[in-house]
C-alpha cells in the first residue's frame, strides 16, 4: 500500500523500525510482524484485557491502540517480563497460588499487575480487584489470581527492604 | 545405596503422587508468554481465511459477485457453496445426525452464518474481501420463538423431507426436531392427579454461551507432495475431528493428523465441528498454502456453539408431609437453524433425564420437543454434562417452588426427600443407576458450616426491618444439592457419529526411569500434564516430575473421545490407571526374575517391588525400568509399555451442597454476595489446590449465567449481544471469594474412585445463585423469576411486587 508510515518503537528492549499501514492494530504488530505472541487476542474491543502490555509505563490494550500512536514508544510485552532463569516474582507468584488455568489470560493479567504494583506496591484486596478489572480471566474466578498478586507484593516489598 | 535411608513417608512425597497439591507443570510456558495457541502458528506461505456473514436470519440468496473482492491485492480466492458443491463439502453432518450448511446453500437461516469465505495473504486483506463481496439477500419471515415456530407455516429446513422421520424419530411439523422421552407417562400423570400437593412452574432458561477466552480457530494444511492433511486447531476431541475430516473430506484417516494445541479455555465451545474448519481445509486444497481462519469475537458469540435455550415447564407432587411423589417435566428446547448439539448419539436432550435430581422420587416423566428457529445453531454442554445445567436447575427450582407451596423450609424439604445412603447403587426413575452418595452428611456439613438456622433468623429481622423502613436492602439464601453425572460413557449405550465414548492411554517407560503417557483427551486448562502425572506416579511408582503426558496429537496419541462433560478424569483417568497397573504387573515379573523368587513373592511398594517378609530385599521400578531394556528375561519381552482402552461400567455421579447468601438493594437491583460455601465431593481427589481451582472457576461461570450472561435476539432474529459489552463477563471487581470444603464418597467402579469435578460447581452453582436471589423476595410473594438476574430483572421483581410503593 501506498500510504506507508514510517514507525520506530523500542520492543522488550530491541529497537525496530518498519514501515506500516496507519490502520494497522499495536497487537497485530506485536503478534504477525514481531512475531511476539505472548499478548493474545480475546475480544478486539479493549474489554477482555488479553492483549495488555505496557507502553511508557502505563497499561494499554493493544487491540485497540494503532502501532502508528505507539510510534516512539517504548513496548514491554510479557516476554520483556523475567527470563527463564530468573522469573518475575508475579510469574513465580501464578505458578505457586494456581493463578492460571488455561493461560489464555495470564499474559496481559501479569503484565497488568507489574504495572499495578508499580502503581501502589502494598494493595488491599479490594485494590487489587479494582485494578485487575479491566483483565477478565474465563478459567480461575480470580481468587488466585488475587492470592498471587497478593503474594508477589509481599515478595516484593520484602525484597526491596533488604535490599535497602 | 542411599535409597535405604529415606522414610516410606518421604518416598511417598517424592513421587508427587495422587492426593497431593502438585504444582501445575503447565505454568511455565503459560506464564511466560510460551504457549503455542492455535493463533501462535506460523507457517511459511500461509494465507488467512475469514467469512462474509449475513447480516439477516432468514433470507434466500440470490447471488453472490465476488468480482470486486478479488482484485483487492492479496485476495487470492472468494469461496462460495457452488465451489464446495463438487466435492460435497458445502454441507456436513452435525454431531447430532443432522446436517448444516458449510457456506449458504441458497439461504441463510440466522443471523452471521457463513455465506463465502475470503482466502487473502493476511487478516487487512480479508477484511477488505469481505466488504466487497457483494451478496444479494431476499428477506424471508423470521421465527425466533420456539413455540410460534411449530405453528408457523413458514418452513425453515426446506432442505428436509416434512414428512420423514428425523434422526432422532418422527417429526410432528416441519419446524420439529424430534420428540424424546423418558420414564412413565400415564403413572406419573395419575400420581400427580391423585396428589396431595402439586406445585407446577414454568421457567426458561436463557440462551448463553461458553466464551472461552481465546476464540475457536484453524490451521490447515494439505501437503500435495504426501497426500497428507494436517489441521491443528481447537478441538476438545481432535480424534472424533479427524474421523469427521476422512468421512466428509474422503481423505482416508491415515492421511489426516489432527493437533489440537494449547487451548485457551473450552467449556462446550470447542467439541463441535465449524464451517471455519472445513473451509480452512478446502482452501488449503484450493491453494496449495496453509490457510489458517481464526474467529473473532463477535463470530463467536454469534455463531459457533450456544448453550441452554430451555423451555421447561413441570409438575412436582407431593404428600402434605412433604414426601415427593411424582415429577412430569416437558421441554420445548430451542435449537437454532441446525441441530448442532453435541451430545452422545442416543441422547438428543443429553442427559436431562438426570432431573429427578438428588431426591428419591418414585415416578416421573420427560418430554423434551427439539425445535428449528432462526438462530444460531449449537446446544453445547457449556461447562457441564449434556444439559445436566438445565436438569439441576429446574429440580432445585420445583424444590423451592414446592416448599412455598407447603410453606415449609426448602432445606428441610430436600433432607426428607435425599436419596440415602444405604439405598446406592440407585435406580431412578427416569433411568440412571447413580453409582454413590452420602447427599445427608454431605448437607448437614453444608448447613452446619454456615449456621443456617442463624441465617434464617438474620433473614427474619432483615425482612421486619425492611417493612419497618429501616433498610432498603432483602436478603437472599441461597440453596442448592446437585448430583452431576459426568464420565460419558459406556459403549452400550454412549457414542458420538457412532464413536463409542471410551477413552485411553499408552504409556511408555525410558530405560532410565522416567516416561511418557499419551492419551485421548486434551486440557484447556485442567492441567491434565500435572494430575494424569500424578494418577501414574502412584499407579507406577515413578514421580510425577519423571512422566510427561501428552495430548492432542492424533498421530501419537491414542484414539479418545475428548474432553468434554467432565470425562476426561472419570475415563482416560481411568485408563491411566489401568495402563499404569499392566506396567506394574509386567514391572512385577521382572522384579521376581531380578529377586530371584517366585512372581507372587514379590509385593509393591510405593516405589518398589519388595520381597514379601524381607523389606531389605527389593528392586526399585527405577531399577526395573532399567532392567526392561538391559536384561534377557526369560519368556518376557523387552521394553516396558502399555496401553489401556477403558470402557466405563456407569457413569460416575459427583455430587455437591451449595449455599450462597446475598444482599439485595430492591432501589438498585444491585445483587452483593455476602458468602458462597461450596461442598463438592468429587470421589477421591487427585489434585486438591486443581480441584479448587475448577471450582472457582465453574462457581464464577455460575454466576455470570444466573446474573446477567445471555444471548438475546429481537423480533428481527439480530443478536443483540454480539460484544463483550452486552454480554455478561465477571470481572475480578464483580466475583466473591468462595469457600471450598469436601466429603470423599469414592466411585465404587473406577479404579481409583474419581468422579470429575470441573462441571459440577457450575451445574450446582447456577441454581444456587438464582435461588439466592429468589429468596430474597420470597417473604413478599415472589415464586419464580426467570434468569437472567441482571440489575434490571431484579428491579423489576422487585417492582411487580410493590416494593418501591
Ligand atoms: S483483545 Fe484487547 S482487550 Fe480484548
Ligand atoms: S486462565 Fe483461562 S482465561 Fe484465565
């Protein structure tokens, strides 16, 4: 097509830079161009949350963003979220409590939640419920998912007064 | 050897085995984006396919251009039924031996259904196919009332002879799909005749769908050089996939392999056979490229899979003691355009004839009328066992509606009415022989725990301070006893398309003391990796962390039915266990060999064959594993392996008490759960933290049926909950925390006792939320309500009873 835009976006730390469509979607980047398929597609319309990454540090559905409005930007998907040999505490987290079933959601809900425990690092139940509503999980009913987060926030806090 | 100083106990704890919280194996890859959903796929060369829908529920097709569409860059080819026509694809057979169209075969008859499919390089240039195809509609009269249907003489399927019988016997009206029966007619209408007391109701419950997370989806791909079709995609049987693709494809099986992938959450959705997947294979042929079609959201909901859809009207008699005598429920179940349910063949209303309930009640009869109107074809078990959903919720409504009607406490009334203990194995009236249950303990442990008399009392003093002024807020208790039967199920009498629904499992032992363990079913998110492993591990005495299960792959694995209907624990668990104690039988004559003693001198031990009367002396099965490979033994063939077809004698029947305690603003018609206590006795259990986990999982998929989630149509046959905003997903904001709790009744004829679990917090959740609501304005003269309980139905109620006044 003739009306290419020119994009430039750093992705998990790696710097890319190709040239799209203005109507291409940030998750059809991400997923068939990137080939980044951690973030999935549930719905399309910004209310399952399965496609959530972090972009500049907020949470943003990508479904429902144009890769053109992330020119820029800096992307974090759950593959820029702990490596194989040393996993993030919110991904210890779901293993341990049983915060995932068919792991459809997991994903945008743990990327969703490094940014909520930025956003406030000791949580309340309630908080957590509140700030995890935009992510809908088919498969747990979210009562472990809440335990998890609950749990790395403990984890986590506790981490960084040692390392104080 | 080092081996010696370890405790039996700790022997036990390493191998992993059943009974404990084994962590899930899965996780890894799921928490760190690695899953391979069918959606992950990449092959070189590969195309996207996507559907031109209509956009009416009733019109004939005058024509389809696909002119415009093909000159878009990357539209490689416009399929319509005329090309399908030639091979004979452009129809196929349902799994409820009816047929449906592949792409519009001259009409269309509900809204979405598939009319051409757009073969492009990529999803952009699909999309813009599937704009240009032109397609030329005539309206026709639209039916999406069930009852106007079989009065109309508007005729949907013209395709079918009226007067033939249908698949499942005689047809009283073009629009009619069958009438099927169970129990005593006559009897039953003259126990409820002659009765103290008869309360009848009448209740729909509402369409819905199971809305897995990740929609269903395709990849095909036909090799021309090898003759051979492979087509991974979401299937919840991918053997019975396969069996369908030779029979409609002629491609012969041996040719065909099917892969099922990770799969993001199934619930009933994912068991039926899709257009998307057939034309993803036509195309594939058509192109000579992989071709891979994926629904959206909208498609799904619209068009793959609805459940319930239920119109159910009883009669349940009783003595004035409050003793059940009787029990007559007629069924007008709409199914859509086509007849898509998935149920076992001999069962067209699955196993509604489960609607006795948990009760002992002598007589009773069903009548269930299968119906065509203008919509969406399925009928799907959504997170249940062949409409055990709609059975339970109409036997724990008629038992509410029965207790008003005596004035009397519905607790009560259930207790009197439980079928007891000392009465299984039980034969009920409508047929099933229900194979274990302790319903009294099981309900005195459910009503204890959450002091049910105290909230009876709370409940008394919220309704005088509700007449007093004094707060705006009833509240609901909610009720509910359910018996599930899951496990489908016996050859005699269970198949699919003539499959008979055993399951199985191959096992495989390395030389060095590890495995592999394939079997028919496959995980949506189960964890089947971690607990199958765990069955084995204490069968075979290997830890669970040493055996990989596999799935999905009908090259390997061997041939099941899937899973669906809480089967996969009742039936490949069962032949885990059975494959599991051939390798231990085997394992045993090595062992003696090895001992140097008699076969029956030998017993197992954990992880060990032990020589009876000298525990020093014994041979690990790592070592026997070894063993297999590297000794001559004479009459015994090298190698350790085994495979199981299990048959199940009966259904296994779980069983469950559920209260749930609710607060209701009457000015709102906002509903907050207070409390949810869940009992569930599963038979033995394998994996604790998994089990709660299901029933987290089904209590919230309750709750959103009985609360908001339906699938709703206008007079136009449009579908008015397309999207995630009109159709009702819990979010984290909306669900309560559940308490869990158990009673063990294990299944006297499963070799390990298990009876399934994933479906019943659902079965038993849906009527235990509805009841709670119901309850609350049960003081000021509600009966019944339909579901679903939205903000606005509950208003309502509450309005039609007087009380914003
Ligand atoms: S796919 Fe983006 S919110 Fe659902
Ligand atoms: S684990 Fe399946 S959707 Fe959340």
């Amino acid at each position: 097509m003739s009306n290419k835009m020119h994009i430039k976006m750093n992705v998990n730390g790696k710097d890319e830079e190709f040239l799209a469509e203005p109507r291409e979607l940030l998750i059809y980047t991400l997923r068939e161009r990137l080939n980044i398929t951690g973030p999935h597609i549930g719905c399309d319309t910004s209310h399952c949350g399965a496609c959530t990454v972090t972009i500049d540090g907020k949470s943003v559905k990508a479904c429902t963003m144009f890769v053109a409005q992330a020119s820029g930007s800096s992307v974090t998907t759950i593959e820029g979220i702990g490596t194989p040999d040393s996993l993030h505490p919110l991904q210890e987290a779901f293993k341990e409590h049983h915060g995932l079933q068919c792991g459809y959601c997991t994903p945008g809900m743990i990327t969703r939640a490094t940014k909520l425990l930025e956003e406030n690092p000791n949580p309340t139940e309630e908080d957590i419920r509140f700030g995890m509503a935009g992510n809908i999980c088919r498969c747990t009913g979210y009562q472990n998912i809440v335990k998890s987060i609950q749990a790395a926030a403990v984890e986590m806090s506790s981490a960084k007064e040692a390392a104080e | 050897m080092k081996d010696e100083v370890i405790s039996r106990d700790d022997r036990v704890a390493n191998l992993k085995g059943m009974g404990c919280s084994r962590k899930r194996v899965e996780d890894a890859r799921f928490t760190q984006g690695k899953g391979n959903y069918v959606d992950d796929i990449k092959l070189d060369g590969m195309l996207f396919g996507d559907f031109v829908r209509s956009p009416y529920a009733h019109a004939r097709i005058k024509g389809i251009n696909a002119e415009e569409a093909l000159k878009i860059p990357g539209v490689l080819a416009v399929l319509t039924a005329e090309d399908l026509a030639p091979l004979g694809l452009h129809w196929m057979p349902t799994l409820a031996g009816d047929k449906q169209m592949v792409l519009a075969d001259g009409k269309v008859l509900f809204q979405g259904q598939e009319v051409a499919f757009v073969v492009a390089e990529d999803r952009y240039a699909a999309a813009d196919g599937i704009e240009l195809v032109e397609v030329d509609y005539e309206e026709l009269p639209v039916i999406v009332d069930p009852f106007e249907s079989l009065k109309s003489d508007v005729v949907l399927r013209e395709d079918l002879d009226p007067n033939a019988d249908g698949a499942h016997g005689p047809r009283k009206h073009p629009n009619h799909i069958f009438t099927w029966e169970a129990g005593d007619k006559e009897p039953t209408e003259e126990v409820i005749a002659n009765a103290d007391i008869v309360a009848e109701e009448s209740m729909y419950y509402h369409r819905t769908h199971p809305c897995p997370l990740e929609t269903c989806g395709s990849v095909a791909l036909m090799d021309k050089v090898n003759g051979k079709l492979t087509l991974w995609g979401t299937f919840q049987a991918p053997h019975a996939i396969r069996t369908i693709v030779s029979l409609i494809s002629g491609i012969e099986e041996h040719n065909i392999r099917v892969i099922s992938p990770d799969i993001g959450g199934g619930f009933g959705n994912k068991v039926g056979a899709y257009p998307g997947y057939v034309c993803s294979v036509v195309a594939s042929i058509v192109t000579g490229r992989p071709v891979k079609w994926i629904e959206d959201r909208m498609d799904n909901l619209m068009t793959t899979a609805f459940a319930r859809d239920y119109w159910m009207k009883g009669k349940i008699s009783a003595t004035k003691e409050g003793k059940i005598t009787g029990l007559q429920c007629h069924v007008t179940a709409d199914h859509g355009g086509f007849d898509a349910c998935a149920d076992p063949t001999k069962f067209p209303a699955g196993f509604m004839n489960i609607c006795t309930g948990s009760y002992d009640i002598p007589t009773a009869y069903l009548e269930v009328d299968g119906v065509y109107t203008n919509k969406a074809p399925g009928g799907v078990s959504y997170r249940c066992s062949f409409r055990v959903t709609e059975a339970v919720y109409f036997i724990e409504r008629m038992i509410e509606v029965l207790a008003i009607k005596l004035n009397m406490d519905s607790a009560e009334l259930r207790r009197i009415n439980f079928i007891k203990k000392e009465q299984f194995p039980y034969k009920a009236a409508l047929g099933w022989e229900y194979d274990s249950g302790d319903y009294h303990t099981a309900w005195d442990k459910a009503l204890k725990t959450v002091d049910y008399d105290g909230l009876r009392a709370e409940q008394a003093q919220r309704v005088e301070d509700f007449k007093a002024g004094k707060t705006r807020k009833l509240m609901g208790i909610g009720l509910s006893f359910f018996t599930e039967i899951v496990g489908a199920g016996p050859v005699k009498n269970c198949d699919i398309l003539g499959l008979g629904m055993f399951d199985s499992c191959e096992i495989r032992i390395h030389p060095t003391g590890s495995a592999i363990a394939r079997l028919g079913t496959i995980s949506q998110g189960q964890g089947h990796a971690t607990t199958f492993a765990q069955i084995l591990a204490s069968e075979i005495g290997l830890p669970a962390d040493s055996i990989t299960i596999e799935e999905g792959d009908t090259d390997t694995a061997p041939y099941g039915l899937g899973t669906y209907g809480s089967r996969s624990t009742p039936v490949a668990g069962a032949a885990t266990a059975m494959a599991g104690r051939k390798i231990r039988a085997k394992a045993q004559m090595i062992a003696a060999y090895l001992l140097e003693v008699h076969d029956n001198d030998v017993e197992f031990d954990v992880d060990r064959f032990v020589v009876k009367g000298a525990p020093e002396r014994f041979k690990t099965m790592k070592e026997i594993a070894f063993a297999a490979y590297n000794q001559a033994i004479p009459g015994l063939e090298p190698g350790l392996e085994a495979v199981s077809y299990y048959d199940p004698p009966n259904m296994t029947y779980p069983f469950g008490a559920y209260v749930c305690v609710m607060d209701i603003d009457v000015d709102t018609g906002v509903p907050e759960i207070r409390r949810f206590y869940a009992l569930d006795d599963c038979g033995t259990r394998i994996n604790p933290m998994i089990i709660e986990g299901q029933v987290h999982g089904g209590l919230t998929e309750a709750l959103a049926v009985a609360l908001g989630q339906e699938i709703a149509y206008d007079d136009m046959g449009n579908c008015k909950t397309g999207t995630l905003m009109d159709f009702f997903l819990p979010t984290a904001w909306e669900v309560p925390n559940y308490e869990t709790d158990f009673t063990v009744t294990p299944s006297p004829h499963h070799p390990i006792g298990a009876k399934g679990v994933g479906e019943s917090p659902h079965v038993g959740g849906v009527p235990c939320f509805s009841n709670a609501v119901q309850d609350a304005f049960r003081p000021f003269g509600n009966t019944h309500t339909n579901m679903p309980h939205d903000h606005w139905r509950i208003w309502k109620t509450a309005n039609g009873l007087g009380l914003h006044d």
